[in-house]
C-alpha cells in the first residue's frame, strides 16, 4: 500500500490522514472480531471494504495525487485493488470470468 512512498512522507502525516491510517486499522480489527465471534461472513467483508476505501484515500493523499468525483470510484477502485490483490490482476484465474456460478 505504502509503495512508492518515502518515509519521510510518511512521518509527515497531517491529522486526517492519520484518521485515515487508524480506520483501516480499526476496519481490519472489526473484520476479525465479527469472524472469530461468528458472524456471517458478508458482515466481515463490509469492514474490509471500509478499509479498501480508506486505504485508496490515504494513498491518494501520500502521494499528492487530487481527488476526484464519485463517478470514478468504481474505476479507482478496482485499479486499487488489482495494485494490491494479486489475483484480481488481468490474466489472473480468479478474475470473475474464470469462476463458477453460483447456482442455486
């Protein structure tokens, strides 16, 4: 997440981008704790794609890089995404195109 950003950057985190950092952490947390404690799974997605959008925003900022209107977003994030999930890159197997459908 962090690539290509220098670490005297990254010392240099203004206060929301700190708030940024702290709600992936906690977006992470609240995963595991709703999958160690049972909950169903879609609930534990939820919270990694609270982190997945933060983790974009934070990014976006560290590197200088303007913000732009909710009509890209679906765009960004996949573009996100295929940066950091292997497997989401084109050509993967586990892109869509390649899964079964879910009958039933």
């Amino acid at each position: 997440m962090f690539t290509g950003i220098s670490i005297d950057r990254m010392m240099q985190m203004t206060s929301q981008e700190k708030r940024r950092l702290d709600n992936i952490k906690k977006a992470f947390y609240e995963s595991d704790r709703a999958l160690q404690s049972g909950e169903p799974e879609d609930r534990c997605l939820e919270e990694i794609f609270k982190a997945i959008d933060a983790a974009v925003s934070l990014r976006k900022s560290l590197r200088g890089e303007t913000y732009t209107t909710s009509g890209n977003n679906k765009r960004l994030f996949s573009e996100f995404i295929a940066l950091e999930v292997p497997a989401a890159r084109q050509g993967s197997l586990l892109r869509r195109e390649h899964m079964m459908p879910i009958v039933g």
